[in-house]
C-alpha cells in the first residue's frame, strides 16, 4: 500500500507537541510555548520538516476565527459594555504613547515619519490569541482582569481598520473611497448587530429545534455561524476574528453554548495550534542568529515598554497597582495582526526587506516570551490570580 509522504510529517509533528507539551507543563508554561518551539523546529529554518509556510498560515488563521468564536460565546455583552471608556481610551493612549515612544527613538536613528507610525502602530497591538489562551487556561477570562484585557483587545482589533488606511497613505496609490466606505459601514452594521445582541433578552436561530438532537447538523450549524460571519466581516474588509466574535455572542444570546461548544472544542484545540505553529514556523533561524543583539533588544524594549503603558492606563482607571501591572505583562506581547500591518509597510516601501524580517522576529519572540515575561511579573509583584 502506497503510503502518503505526508503522513510521517504528521505523525513526527504529533510526537513533537506531546513531547514538548509534557516538558512544559512541568514548568507550569501553558501549551502555546510548546506550539510555537515546535513550529520553529518543524519548520523551513528548522528541521524543514514542512516548507509549505502559506497553507499552515491560513489554516492556523481560521484558529484565531475559532478562539474569538468561543470567547463571544462565554462573554456578557452588557459586562463588556460596562468597560467601554477603558477600551476606547485605553487603546487610544497606548497607540499614542507607543507612537511617541519610538518617535523619539526614531530623532536618534533618523527615522522618516511613515516609518516611526508604522513601527509606532505595530507594537502597539497586543496578541488576541495568546492573551485570550491565557486567561483560559488560568479560568480568568470572566474575572475584572479578563474582562479589562478583552475590552482593549477587541478596541485594537477595530484599531487596526484607521491603523490601515493611515499606512495606505503613504503608498504610491490613492486609498480607494469604496475601500474606506466599505470599512465604515461595516463598521455601523457590526455596531448594530452587537447593539440588538445587548438589547435583546434572548436571541432565537432559525431551525434550533431540528439541530438539537442531530449533532452533525449542529456541528455544521455552528461552523456556518461562526465562519459565514467572519467572511462577512472580511468582506467590508474588517477583522475576521470580529465577525468570529460576534458570531459568538449571537450563540451565547440564544443559550445554544452547550451543543456548539460540544461539537467545536475539539477543532478549536486544533486550529489554535496550528495558528501557534504557523507562526514560529515563520521565524528565520538564520537571520536571529545573524542579528540576535538588535533582536534581543527590540523584544525586551517592547515587552517593558508596553507593560509599563498599559498598567499606568489601567491604573487611571479602577485597577490596583498589582492588577494593572499583571493586565500590562498580559497585553506586554507584539500582536499577531502586527503581522499584517508589517506585511503592508514593506508594500508601501516605508520598511524593506530587512526590517521586515527584523519585525517578523521581534514579534514572533514577544509570543514565544509572553507567558514568561508574565509569570516572572506575577512573581515580583507577587500577584496571585
């Protein structure tokens, strides 16, 4: 019998993640670390066990659709509410001040004013996927710390949308008025539909009684909700991760959480991990040793940096000293959509093919770091969750 090449690949991926998973948890490091040493190692500046980078990329992305689909559905829109002059201007004040921040680094190295908002923009950001993780595997996501977090990180991920068209600038081409009229209303609808969400006591779907004894419908059903908003949210050229997001609200408002969590957990463990895969599978071994010290510092500089930001903004509002230094390392990570807004200074000519990589590593090592950076802050603050 013919045995497919790729299957050895598979099985040798499987073999690695348990290996490492197990190591790690004997560290008390939650299983996002092993995922992203296992894409480094599998990956074309590693073993190249798996070259094919582009096809993991998009299959990982459809794991931060299904994190954000699940995190919908575990949260209360009017909690969420509740928090929205911290997200607004919490996020507002911490783009700002990043900007400033590498502004004034960019008087000493000589930096053009594209260059100092793009790189000001991109550390900003913090990661939804690992911070969410996170907060679930410490059981915090429904406490005043998950939900401060998940308030600033849905704001920066509707940041992202002004952060694009303001890069889109500085390209040789006009930003097109159908592309921004399209984000806009997008924009409206997405507020209006999370707007009947809060309002409405109680949300019916269509067909829920046929779906609720046939669990491959349901299983269909949840995946329909789920990925058909995303792609509507992707088509007014929006975050996916939003429309994932609000798909998961309208599920938790119609009290059909048990049945869709039944039939996508596993999936969503799945997906996750190969978006944590993807991404340090796109580290290039090489170029990190080659460059190592500027590496090096340009992490910690952003780790320090954006916890120290985020905790005196959280401080500003209801938060202790302790609680906003841990909130501060939690969000402290360059985010994955940082990825995207790389991806579009090196079109526009504002970063080339060097700062690119050099923004590839930084913010793949900020992710891999991330859980350490924060249960060492746990430690000297002696914070207990």
């Amino acid at each position: 019998m013919h045995l497919d090449p790729f299957m050895p690949q598979m099985v040798s991926i499987i073999f690695i993640v348990l290996a490492l998973g197990f190591i790690l948890k004997l560290f008390h490091q939650p299983h996002v670390v092993a995922y992203l040493i296992v894409g480094i190692i599998i990956g074309p500046w590693g073993l190249s066990l798996i070259t094919d980078t582009e096809n993991i990329a998009r299959l990982g992305a459809a794991g931060v659709v299904f994190l954000l689909f699940f995190v919908g559905m575990e949260t209360d829109p009017k909690k969420l509410v509740e928090n929205w002059k911290l997200a607004i201007f919490g996020t507002l004040f911490q783009i700002i001040l990043s900007v400033t921040f590498v502004w004034v680094l960019g008087l000493f190295f000589h930096w053009g004013i594209e260059r100092i908002i793009l790189i000001g923009f991109v550390i900003s950001l913090s990661s939804t996927a690992i911070v969410i993780k996170l907060l679930q595997d410490t059981n915090t996501l429904d406490s005043k710390v998950g939900k401060g977090a998940l308030a600033i990180l849905l704001a920066q991920d509707l940041a992202i949308i002004p952060m694009l068209i303001i890069i889109g600038l500085y390209q040789t081409d006009a930003v097109e008025s159908a592309h921004v009229g399209r984000q806009v209303i997008g924009s409206i609808a997405a507020a209006a539909l999370l707007a009947f969400i809060i309002i409405k006591k109680e949300v019916h779907i269509p067909l829920s009684k046929w779906l609720k004894h046939d669990h491959e419908l349901q299983l269909f059903a949840g995946l329909g909700i789920c990925f058909g908003l995303s792609m509507l949210t992707a088509w007014f050229e929006l975050s996916t991760a939003l429309g994932a997001f609000l798909g998961g609200m309208l599920i938790g408002a119609a009290k059909e959480t048990q049945w869709v969590h039944h039939n996508l957990n596993s999936l969503k463990v799945l997906f996750v991990a190969l978006f944590f895969i993807s991404v340090g599978m796109m580290l290039d071994l090489d170029f990190l040793i080659s460059n190592w010290l500027q590496v090096a510092s340009l992490v910690i500089a952003a780790l320090l940096i954006n916890t120290f930001i985020n905790a005196g903004i959280l401080k500003m509002s209801d938060f202790s000293w302790k609680e906003s230094i841990y909130t501060g390392a939690l969000l402290s990570q360059i985010g994955e959509f940082s990825f995207v807004l790389a991806a579009v200074g090196k079109q526009s000519n504002i970063i080339n093919a060097y700062g690119y990589q050099l923004a590839i590593c930084v913010i793949a090592l900020s992710l891999l770091i991330s859980p350490l950076w924060l249960t060492s802050c746990k430690k000297i603050i002696g914070y207990k969750v």
